[in-house]
C-alpha cells in the first residue's frame, strides 16, 4: 500500500524525544517548547511564534486575540478544511463564504470584496494544499476597510509569495504539524505574529488565562491550548530538516506533473511569482464522473488517495439552501490527493502515473 501521505522521522527525531524521556520534561515545560517556537519565527521570518497543541486551536486562539466574537462575520473560503470555519465558529462569529479562482484554487478576492458587509471584521486567508493565495488582491481589500487578516498557513509550511513567506502578510497566521502536515510534531500548531501585544494576548490566553506575577490567579477565560516538550522535541528535529523535506515534494510534484502530461486529468501547479510547499499533489479530472472510478482502481493497485475537501458551505451544519458557489464546488467534486509524502520515490510515482494512464485508456 502506498499511503497518501506519511511523514519523514529520520532525523534526530528520536534523541530528542528521548531526552524528554529521560529528563521528565514530557508536558508543557522544557528546553525544547521554546527553541521550537525561536527557530520557528527565525525560519519564517517573524517577530513571535507561540507553540500550541493543534492547528485548529492555533487559529481559535488567533481569532479570540483580536478581539472577534459575536456579532462579527469573518470572510473565509469554502474550499477549505473544515477546521477554518469551525475556529470561526468557536469564536461566536459567523463565517461568510466566498468562492475560489478556477486556476489557483484560492479564495476569490473580488468576491471576498463583495461579501463585505457593515459587520465584517476579519478575512481568513486559506493557502489551500501549499498553493499561495493573492496576497496583493487580498491586502488591498483588507486595507480598504481597515479589517483584520488571519493566514490559515496549515498546509502552507514553506510557501513563499513574491518571495516572502506565507504568513506574514496579516495580522496572524496559525500553522499545523499534524502527521500529515510537511513538517510535524505529531499534534501541534503554532501562532505567528509581528505584533507583540497580539503575542502576548495569544500566550495569555493558550494557558489558562493565568495572570502574570500571581500564581493561579486568572484574570480571564483561558484555554489548556499548550503544546508539550515532547511534541516540540519533534518539530525542532523537523525544523531541522525543513530544506530538504521541502526539496523532496518539489521532486514528486515535479515526477507527477511530467508523467501526467498528455492525460486527461490536470494537476494544480504554481500559478504567478509563488512557490507552493505541494503539501498535496491534487489532480482534477475532467467530470465529477469519472473521480470515484479513478480512486477506485487506485486503490485496487494498492495506491491511497483522498478526495479534496468539500465545500463547507455544503456541509449540513452550514449549509442554508441558497448559496452557490461553482468553481469551489467543481473542485470538490473533481478533486483528488494523490500520495505525497517526502518519502515517496519515482518508482512510486510512475506506479501511481501508470495505473491513472491505464485507466483513460480503457475509458476512451
């Protein structure tokens, strides 16, 4: 079997851990939360970063530190993971959705323009599987009516934008190290920030809202949003050997884009001056038809795909029974994950490649 994804651990991933083990520093304290969060902000090129315990608390906290609550909306992308309009959600305000851009895959800034209404407060940008959203478009609008910009970079580790990470355009950026992400510490997020009263907001907030210089007092409802040494341990060694995780899905996504040339599916690539991370290598094919056959014989050749996310706001608990939104949703319905993992080799690739060659060819 060939997974869809599987995360590189042949650093000093288990020394490190090790350590922990050896030391008892297993929980919230220790050497290695800190250096995480130091070379993390050093890589990405940001004032502050604040470890937490998941990607999607990473943007609940960034929410509730900008102050965002009910009665405010923040624009989102309905092509998205559900974890981004969920934090939304949790926060007590209410998402509005907006469609993609048919070659990219990113949210639409016109029509995060056209969304915007008296209550809007923030946009949440979603570098969806790697890909860089239009930052320029995107800052424009936000500047327009002075709104908050959250960064949802979960996928995005790595990603550059005109030469500049991704997540550091907004106000906030929240990243994930789940096992599946490029980088990972098992379970794990971190908050970035250049503004530091933002980052002490943050910090207050993900440990219990514990007042400073008085023990166990609290001073506002916090949350137990800490990331443990032992996770930390892990994403210092992965920080490690960041470059050339980074390198290894630029070679795969490069086998797949060569060995699908002259198919009838087509593969998302970078789209202007950006590089993507290729978290995922994401193919559409032509009719929302012809996806699940696809997956099926994959699976039957041993090879683990996954369909791109729905649109959120078809899901039950979002959705209202009015809206629409057509590219997001031919995505969603044609969209497939290939595997992706920095491990995989280019015989694996041509394996994947053949079978999905095979396949049209018995469709023609």
């Amino acid at each position: 079997m060939i997974p869809v994804y599987e995360p590189l651990l042949k650093g000093n991933e288990h020394k490190y851990v090790d350590e922990c083990l050896d030391s008892g520093w297993i929980s919230s304290k220790g050497r290695f939360v800190s250096e995480f969060e130091n070379r993390f902000a050093k890589y990405v090129g940001v004032g502050c970063a604040t470890a937490v315990s998941n990607g999607t608390v990473a943007l609940h906290l960034a929410l509730v530190a900008l102050g965002i609550g009910p009665g405010d909306e923040v624009i989102v992308p309905t092509l998205t993971y559900i974890a981004s309009v969920n934090a939304i959600k949790y926060a007590g305000a209410t998402p509005v959705f907006v469609d993609s851009c048919a070659d990219t895959w990113q949210m639409d800034p016109e029509d995060v323009r056209a969304k915007m209404t008296e209550r809007t407060k923030a946009i949440m940008v979603v570098h969806i599987y790697g890909h860089p959203c239009d930052m320029d478009g995107i800052m424009a609008v936000a500047h327009e009516r002075s709104l908050f910009v959250v960064e949802d970079c979960a996928e995005a580790f790595g990603s550059m934008y005109h030469g500049r990470p991704v997540g550091t355009f907004g106000d906030v950026a929240a990243f994930s190290f789940y096992g599946n992400k490029t980088i990972t510490t098992g379970e794990g997020g971190m908050v970035i920030t250049n503004d530091e009263v933002l980052h002490e907001r943050v910090v207050h907030y993900k440990g219990q809202g514990l007042a400073n210089g008085r023990e166990y007092w609290h001073d506002v409802i916090g949350y137990n949003y800490r990331m443990t040494n032992v996770c930390a341990a892990i994403g210092v060694a992965q920080l490690e050997r960041a470059e050339q995780i980074l390198a290894a899905k630029r070679q795969i996504a490069d086998w797949y884009a060569e060995a699908l040339a002259g198919t009838r599916v087509t593969m998302l690539r970078e789209i202007g001056d950006v590089r993507s991370s290729y978290w995922m290598c994401s193919i559409l094919v032509s009719r929302a038809e012809e996806r699940e056959p696809l997956r099926a014989v994959l699976s039957a050749g041993g090879i683990e795909t996954r369909p791109v996310f729905y649109p959120v706001h078809t899901m039950p608990m979002y959705y209202d029974g009015h809206e629409s939104h057509p590219v997001a949703e031919s995505i969603g319905w044609r969209g497939i994950n290939l595997p992706s993992g920095p491990g995989l080799t280019t015989d694996q690739v041509s394996q994947i490649t053949d079978i999905i060659r095979h396949h049209q060819m018995r469709e023609s």
